[in-house]
C-alpha cells in the first residue's frame, strides 16, 4: 500500500485487522481523502494523520482504539466516525467535521467546545453513551444547531433545564436526549416543523407537554 502514492480512498472495513495502526505504512500516501478502517479489532492511539493533509472522510468507529482525539485536531473533516472504541477526555477544541461528527459509545468528558458549537452546515452530531456534563451555551454559539438534522446526545450526564435552542430548529428531524438529568419543562413555543423523532426519556423532567408538540405535522415517534 505504501508505494501507491497517488492513492486517494483506502478502505478495509469488516476485516479482522488487528494490533496498532501502522503509520509508517500510511505515511506515503500524502493524496488520501478517505480512509475507512471500521469494524476490525485495531487498538492503540488515533494517530494524528499529519502526512494526510487532504484526509476529509476518516472512519474508524467499532474498534478497540484508545486514548484521547486531540492530535486530530485542525484536519478539515468533512465525515468524522470515531464511535464505539475506548477513547477518554475531554472533545478538543478545533475537533469539526462539516457534514458528520460520530463519536458514540466512548468514554469521552467535560463539556461540548465552543469551537464545535459554531460550526455551520453540520447536519449529524452524535455523542451519545458518553459522559458528556455540559452543553453549548445559548446566543451566538447556539447557532451551530441551524442546519443540524440529527442530535443524539442521549445516555450522557447532561443536567439542568433543556436549552430553548434545541427545539427550534427548522431542520432537525431526530432529537435524542434521553437517559440524562435534565430538569424542569420544554419550551412553551417552538419553532421546529420538521421533527419526526424526540426522545426526552429516562430524565427528570415536569410537567404536561406543551402543545405545540400535538402540532408537529411530521412527528411519527415520541418516547418521554
């Protein structure tokens, strides 16, 4: 693999590599976009893929990598999937992908970074199973949510009222918040019309719904 220099998409998934991910090997193809490695048993650091300057599409999810992501930090991704591995700590700051951010069933902490709350055009963000504790603040940084389509944030340490922002996109379709703390009620108003999916179950929260809920005209599934 290393002597085909103008390689420009590398993908073995469902295989059954294993041991850390050789580098070394990769180093060469300084041309490749996209590079699909889910679904085999590689373990060790993410490495930093410094060689791989126009690397966009980068699928390592459904390993037993371990550690944290920083050293991915400042690539322009355009599709990010480190979902079910072992990675800890904290989402760095200038982590972004631009159309897809998976990193489910890890053991990543702290808060969301401003630096990912401000990205525009990110249509699914998934972080579920977690140990997320915070969120974006409100304002400017909640403007990341504009063009989100799917959110699942569900089986995290989430706590504190729902952010208003949450309901009023116009895109969002599938909203998973559950198996958190959040307290309190939904909104009373919301813009949002294209939700089929909300999912606000296992949680602490009050009161009645709201009635824009029943008004939703595409809402097919409701778990509270």
């Amino acid at each position: 693999i290393a002597k085909c220099s103008e390689l420009t998409g590398l993908i073995l998934a469902h295989n059954e590599l294993r041991g850390s991910l050789p580098t070394g090997a990769l180093a060469p193809l300084k041309g490749l976009r996209t590079l699909d490695l889910s679904a085999n048993n590689l373990e060790g650091p993410i490495p930093a893929f410094k060689e791989q300057s126009e690397l966009v599409t980068l699928n390592l999810s459904d390993n037993e990598f371990s550690g944290g992501v920083a050293g991915l930090a400042g690539h322009e991704f355009q599709s990010l999937r480190l979902d079910h591995n072992r990675l800890i700590g904290p989402i760095p700051l200038q982590l972004t992908a631009t159309s897809e951010l998976t990193l489910s069933g890890n053991r990543l902490s702290g808060s969301l970074p401003e630096s990912l709350c401000s990205i525009s055009g990110l249509r699914v963000l998934n972080l579920s199973h977690n140990h997320l504790t915070g969120l974006c603040g409100a304002g400017e940084s909640a403007g990341w949510f504009n063009d989100l389509v799917v959110l699942n944030l569900s089986f995290n340490q989430l706590d504190g009222p729902l952010p208003p922002y949450l309901f009023n996109s116009q895109r969002l379709t599938s909203l998973f918040l559950s198996n958190n703390r959040f307290t309190g009620s939904l909104p009373k108003e919301s813009d949002t019309k294209a939700l089929q999916i909300l999912d606000l179950s296992h949680n602490a929260l009050q009161d009645a719904l709201p009635a824009w809920v029943g008004k939703l005209p595409m809402l097919r599934w409701v778990n509270l």
